[in-house]
C-alpha cells in the first residue's frame, strides 16, 4: 500500500509544481488563507486514495470534517505551508496518513521542490527517499529549536515567544519554515532536535507524528496521556535527549498563558 500512496502523493505535487497565477482565498482567521491549488490537490488525493482503501474515511483540511472515527481514515494537508505556497518561498509539502482507531499506522510527506519523500509505517521504521532516517543524538544544550507561530490565533502569542525566549537562552538557535511538516521531518532526519507549536490541526502533524517516532524520536501533546489527532493541540517533537528540557520550557510558557 505505501508505494500506491507514494505514487499518488506524487501525483498530486505535480499540480503544485505546474501551476499558473496563484488564486487564493482568505480562511477565519488572521492570515489563513487557502488556494483553489489547495481544494484541487486535495481533490485529486481523496479520489485516489479512496481507490488506494476502498471504503477509507477522508479527514482533511478544506472541507467540514465528520468527527474522527476508528475506521481507516486518511488524514490529509493537502499544501502544507499555504502562505509560503502563495509566496513562491518553495517551502511547502503534502502530508498524508492513515489511521486506524485515531492511531497514525502510515504516513507520507513529500516536500516536491526538495524532492523529499519521507515514508513510515508503524513498527517498521522511518525513510527519506527509501533511505532509512534517524533523529540525532544531539543534546539540548546544541539543539535546534524549529518552532510554529499559530498566526491564525493570537491568543498563542505570548506563550510562544515565552518559550522561544527561553529556547534561545538555553539551546543553540531557533528556525522558522512555516510548514510543520517540514519542520517534524527534519527532526525526524536529524536536521533539527525539537520543534514546538502552541496550537496545530490534526492534518498538520498526524503523518509527522508517526515519522518522528519511528525516526526515534517522541512526539507529545503536552497535557495529554496521548496524542489525539480528532481536534487541534499544542505538540512538542523531539529527538528523545531533549525532550525533558523542552517539554520543562513549553509547559512553563503555557502555565504563564494561563496565569
């Protein structure tokens, strides 16, 4: 199955990759926006992968969502990165995965500038390119920190410059890509050593997850026993030796929200 959904992503990035003048929308939300090559990617992956699992559930970012069920469902951003889409930065993916009861079991995101095709099926390992990928055993203190805004939701503001302050004073230095999906698998490759974001949807980070731990690496949502794909939450992506530090440094930024 996971080379049906390679193929299909791949498919799916030629639209990226061939557009012509760039229509967008605005979405609720300070600057959410999506484009008609958002709706017609994902478009052209729920009709393939419904093929791919015939009877799949489709859970993806620009439609209204059924509440998440423990049928096999494909959890889907179909740009990644819409701004920097609409921006010609380059720096945008596909993110698919597949889950059965809530857990992410496959997962594929394919950056197609890069050419990056990173794959996982649970218990059998991360890859980039079908290269087997690691997270890096760097410590906290030389980490790279890559971090989100949630630009789409002020209310976040304050506590993630809380923690990117407090990141900055202790690890090495901090990056901003603005696609989480990029962001979780350059952990997951040893590019990076954490990456944090106070608010990200299920599509955002549901293949990212499954890579990050099959890389290696642990992936939370701080203030649950377990990550929960069926609503948006905060998530910490580490490379495993600095976890303890940078969840210490997210929760006491999110404490301060509260306070």
């Amino acid at each position: 199955m996971l080379q049906n959904v390679e193929k299909v992503v791949r498919q799916a990035a030629q639209l990226m990759l061939t557009q012509g003048d760039i229509v967008n929308h605005r979405k609720e939300g300070h600057a959410n926006f999506v484009t008609e090559t958002d709706m017609a990617v994902q478009e052209q992956l729920r009709t393939a992968l419904s093929s791919v699992l015939p009877g799949s559930c489709f859970f993806a970012e620009e439609q209204v969502n059924n509440p998440l069920a423990d049928a096999p469902t494909w959890v889907v951003d179909p740009i990644d990165g819409t701004t920097n889409f609409i921006r010609g930065r380059n720096s945008s993916a596909i993110s698919v995965a597949l889950l059965e009861n809530k857990v992410p079991v496959l997962a594929v995101v394919y950056n197609p500038y890069a050419d990056e095709m990173f794959t996982a099926r649970i218990g059998q390992g991360a890859y980039m390119n079908g290269a087997p990928i690691r997270v890096s055993d760097v410590p906290f203190s030389n980490a790279l920190v890559l971090m989100g805004t949630t630009p789409y939701n002020d209310a976040y503001a304050a506590a993630t410059f809380r923690a990117a302050y407090a990141y900055l004073l202790e690890a090495a230095d901090l990056r901003r890509s603005g696609s989480a999906a990029i962001d979780l698998c350059d952990v997951a490759c040893g590019r990076a050593e954490i990456f944090y974001e106070m608010s990200l949807s299920p599509w955002d980070v549901a293949a990212g997850a499954l890579l990050i731990t099959e890389a290696g690496g642990t992936f939370d949502m701080p203030g649950l026993h377990q990550p929960d794909f069926s609503a948006p939450h905060g998530m910490l992506a580490t490379n495993g030796l600095c976890r303890e530090d940078a969840m210490r440094i997210f929760i006491s930024a999110m404490e301060e929200q509260t306070t």
